[in-house]
C-alpha cells in the first residue's frame, strides 16, 4: 500500500476544519519535525487547543490515531522535501514547478484510490449497460470531465446527451421518453446548475451517478451512485482546480475501462468501427 503525504492532507482538509483543529492543524504544519516528539497533551497545550480536538482532527484527516498520525509525519519528514508541500512560489523556476506538481498529482491519485469504492464503479457500470441514453453535466473544469465522458462512452456505441446550455439539458431531459442516466459532476457538489439538472432526473425516474468531492453535499444526497474524490484545498493559484480535476478524470478512466473490462469483444469492435468511421471521413476531407 502507497504511503499518504499527511502533510498534503491536512492542507487539503485544512479549510473544512472547525477553528479548534485548525490550530491543531496550524502548529503540526509549522512544527511538524518538533510534533514527532510531543505527546497528545504537549501538542494541545503548545497549538492553544484539547487533547479532545486532537482526537477530533485525526478523525477529520481520516488517521486513526495519534500515534498513526506521529507515524505519518515521520515517514513523510524521511522521504519529502517540505518545499514540496507548499504552493508555487513567486519567481519559482519551471523545474521546481514540475517537481511540485508532480508530487500534488500523485498524492490526489492515491487518495483517490483510497475514496473511490469498487462497488460504486460496479454498480455504475451495470446501470450503464442498461441505459438507453446518459445525460452528463458539469460546468466550469468538471464541464471538462462530463465533455471526457461523452467522448469515451459515445465511441462505445452509448447513446451519450452533453451540452454546457442548462436550459437545452433541461428541455432534453424533459422531452426524453427512453431509459436514461444522469451522471452529474461537481467537485463541491454545490453546484446550482448541476443539482437543479439532478432534482429533473429524479423527477424524471432516472438514476442520477454523483461524481464529488463532497459527500455530504446536495449533489451527492440526490445520487443513487456516489463516486467519491477526496477534499482538496483551494490554493491563491488554484491548483485545488488541476488537482480537483485530475481526480475526476481519473475516476473516468477507471469507470470506462471497468465497463470495457466487463463488456471486452464488443468494446475491442465498436473501437475499430469508430476509428474505421475517423479514417473514411479523414480521406473524405482529404
């Protein structure tokens, strides 16, 4: 099993903490060699917190314990530069960007493999195979991921429904009379425009899929399939919308080629037939 970067979950949990753990939070990020040492009542004591809010936040990041945690952050000191854990910085160089993104998006895909349940893919999958039409809606990035499905399932042969208008998807939705699937994306699971788009579906008798981060969220209350990202932090730069993204188009992938594994010959031949459509169209043009 992987080893999580704790310090890059607390960063990403940080903002969703209650004030009490974010002092906790607050002093492990500053003083993480010193934490190593302390004691549960030493740390309450030095980040003006409870040995009870200390329980609480390794609850919140999702560690067992304490002594878990201690653990963490030891194994995270021997191996990452803690340069590595922060932001990008003003006049940084291109290498150190790199080194840094590439940490980042290594540490949302573990944590994502972590979130995401197999029976949920599962279960998705199944409900696809069966579907007569998939409606898929995501606005701003996650437009981005719904626009990834509509590609990938759509050489499949699926009948996929994708626009960025929400009242063109409404009136789609509205007017459709086969069996269909929402898949709605949002990675705060807030979004007006996708959760008004869900309450339809389930008006309509569809089943809605929930691709988010949150899963306390509205977004993921109204879904029958819940496809859990982990929480990322907002950065001045955001990169919490690179990493946010990248998380979700992981989850694709793994959707797609869970339904190609289970549906193997058939997925192999409408592959080639489309790539076979590509080329007559390409010397068409030619």
């Amino acid at each position: 099993m992987m080893q999580q970067n704790i310090i890059l979950t607390i960063q990403d949990h940080f903002k969703h903490l209650p004030g009490s753990e974010q002092k906790v939070a607050e002093y492990i990020l500053k003083n993480t060699s010193e934490v190593i040492t302390l004691s549960a009542q030493d740390l309450a004591k030095k980040s003006g917190s409870s040995p009870a809010a200390i329980i609480r936040f390794c609850r919140s990041i999702e560690v067992s314990g304490f002594t878990d945690l201690k653990l963490l952050l030891s194994a995270n000191l021997g191996s990452v530069d803690t340069h590595m854990n922060t932001e990008v910085e003003n006049g940084e160089t291109t290498a150190a960007i790199k080194d840094k993104l590439q940490h980042r998006l290594v540490h949302i895909l573990e944590r994502t493999n972590e979130h995401l349940e197999d029976h949920a893919i599962d279960q998705a999958v199944r409900d696809l195979e069966t579907a007569e039409i998939i409606f898929v809606y995501g606005l701003g990035a996650s437009s981005l991921v719904a626009q990834d499905i509509y590609q990938k399932f759509t050489r499949l042969g699926l009948s996929v429904f994708f626009t960025m208008d929400h009242h063109l998807f409404a009136s789609a939705i509205g007017t459709n009379r086969l069996k269909g699937i929402f898949i709605g994306i949002s990675n705060s699971g807030t979004n007006q425009e996708t959760n008004a788009l869900a309450d339809l579906a389930v008006e309509k008798g569809m089943m809605v899929i929930g691709l988010t981060a949150n899963a306390d969220s509205p977004l993921a209350e109204k879904s029958s399939i819940l496809l859990l990202t982990p929480i990322g932090g907002e950065a001045p730069l955001r990169s919490a919308a690179t990493v946010s993204l990248t998380a979700q188009l992981y989850v694709v992938d793994v959707l797609f080629f869970a339904f190609a594994a289970k549906n193997y010959d058939e997925t192999l031949e409408k592959i080639q037939q489309s790539k076979e459509a590509v080329e007559i169209v390409k010397r068409e043009l030619n």
